[in-house]
C-alpha cells in the first residue's frame, strides 16, 4: 500500500497531516521504505495486515451486498482488526523505530502508520477499492464522516464559527478516524483524547483516560462562577443529559465506556446573560472516548469560568 516514503509524504499532506510529516526524520523515512521492502516482522506483518484490511471489508460485502457504507464502518470498528490488529502490529515496529530515531520521533511514526491504515480503510469502505491514499480530494476527505457525524452539534450552536473553529482544532488534534487505531494508551494530556476547549466557560478543564479500567466515566464539575449555570452533555451529537451547577459549587455526573465509547463528548454551558436570558455563549469542550475491551476508565475534571 506504501511502496516509498514519497508516496506516504504525498498521502499524509493529502490528508491534512501536513506538520507530522514535515517533522519525521530520514532516519524514519529510510525505516518507512524498508520496513515494507525487507522480510522482517515488521515489513512481514504491515503487509499481512494491509492484506487483512481488503479482505475483511470484502468479506462484509459478499456477506451482505446491501450492506451501507454506515453498517459497514460500525462493523470494521467493532472487528478485533480494529481494535487489536493495527495497534499490535504497528507496536510491533517500535523496537526498530526507537533504535533509528528517539522515543518521541518513534511515537510520532507509529501514530502516523496507524493513521494510514485508518484513512485506507475509510477509503475501501466508501470506493469498494483503495487508492492508497494518494488520490484523496474534497469528494473523497479522509474524515469527512467525522464532520457528519458532529454536524447535529454544528446545526445546534448559535455562533457557527466558533463551532467550526472548535471542530476543526479536534480533528486535527485527533487527527482521523480513531476507531481505526486500536485502543488508546493511559494518558492525562489533553492529546490522548484530543480534548479541546474554546473560550473561556471551560477553561483549565483536563482529563485522565485508562485503558483498563472499571468502566466508568466521570465527570467532575468546579465552578468558580458567579451565576448558577447548566451544563448539556451530548455524545455523538445527541444531547444525553444536563447536569445543573451552583455558583461556586460542584457537581458529578456518571456514565460507562459502554454507552459512550467510539463517540464524541460534546459540553456546552447554558448561563443566564442580558435581562437573565439563557445563553451557550462563552465556551464548549470537546473530546473523543475511546472504546476499552477491558473495561476503560475516564475522568473529567470541568472547570465552570466566569465569562
């Protein structure tokens, strides 16, 4: 799928990931093109998997020729393909990635080989066929179902632009189709599940994601507000709850991994503005929740500003 490091350069820039391949190193760039040439484990089990991928998303169709690209997508994102292969497999090259660069340098190549196979597989489930991802125009964006997927959030907000800005900085944090890069590592930086806030409402508000785990997900909520305020929650844009906070008080609110992994978590705060009139201006926060075969867990630490 990859047969040289120009054609991934051309893939990635194609695909919006413009700074990582910028900043991958040769010395990654020469492990690149010799990892999918040379008969190692590591070159053994890309294209082993490359293989995987066509023939797992043939297999949907010939079961089920009136499969939509919908049923089919759910379907990979819930195949041990998914799940376990690209995230076991691209680990599997971390050994050799390290030796020829730094640690930071390897994590970085690793993302962005699991990123490749995610944009390959969206790529065989909206063609029938992949181009390697080297043909990916406006028609064909690699994440253009994520922006579907949010745009009942978009269609809600009152200030588009701000929306748009605030999706648009998580794509590129989270960088493409997640359900495609294997379960996510423990992490309490905003990266690890591409949390980002606008404005101020969410200011200083952080996470911690662990993979195995009792699956929970909590929510913390700390106001240093002024005014009692309300906070909706949506997942995958559909509002699932409102959780009410005092001025300069907490609140909690709990869910699973279950009802809320493979989705976005979407928070806005309605606070009373001009003449006591209700508003969601002043802010939103927005992050992706994995899914975890073993359990996961994550908690949210909101903190409610004045603005």
């Amino acid at each position: 799928i990859i047969s040289s490091w120009a054609r991934f350069q051309a893939f990635i820039k194609g695909a919006n990931f413009t700074e990582a391949a910028e900043e991958i190193t040769e010395g990654e760039i020469a492990s690149l093109e010799t990892a999918m040439e040379q008969n190692s484990s590591c070159a053994g089990d890309l294209k082993s998997l490359t293989d995987r991928v066509w023939m797992t998303v043939n297999e949907y169709r010939e079961d089920n020729p009136a499969i939509t690209d919908d049923e089919l997508r759910l379907k990979i994102s819930e195949s041990d393909l998914v799940l376990y292969d690209v995230a076991t497999i691209t680990n599997n090259c971390m050994q050799q990635l390290i030796s020829e660069s730094s640690i930071e340098t390897a994590y970085k190549t690793r993302e962005a080989l699991r990123k490749t196979f995610g944009v390959i597989i969206n790529d065989l489930i909206k063609s029938g066929k992949s181009d390697n991802g080297t043909s990916l125009d406006e028609k064909a964006a690699a994440y253009k179902w994520i922006d579907t997927g949010l745009s009942t959030i978009s269609a809600s907000m009152i200030d588009p632009t701000d929306i748009a800005t605030l999706l648009s900085e998580y794509i590129q944090t989270i960088c493409g189709p997640t359900q495609f890069m294997g379960e996510i590592d423990d992490g309490t930086q905003d990266a690890t599940l591409g949390l980002n806030t606008l404005q101020r409402a969410f200011k200083g508000s952080s996470s911690s994601w662990i993979r195995v785990g009792d699956g929970k997900v909590i929510i913390r909520f700390t106001s240093s507000d002024t005014k009692d305020v309300t906070v909706n929650i949506k997942s995958g844009g559909d509002k699932i709850a409102q959780v009410k906070v005092k001025a300069g008080g907490t609140a909690q609110w709990k869910s699973t991994v279950k009802k809320l992994g493979g989705k976005t978590l979407y928070l806005d705060r309605w606070r009373p503005g001009f003449l006591g009139l209700p508003g969601t201006g002043g802010g939103s926060l927005v992050l992706w929740v994995p899914r975890a075969s073993q359990g996961g867990h994550l908690e949210l630490k909101v903190k409610l500003n004045v603005s």
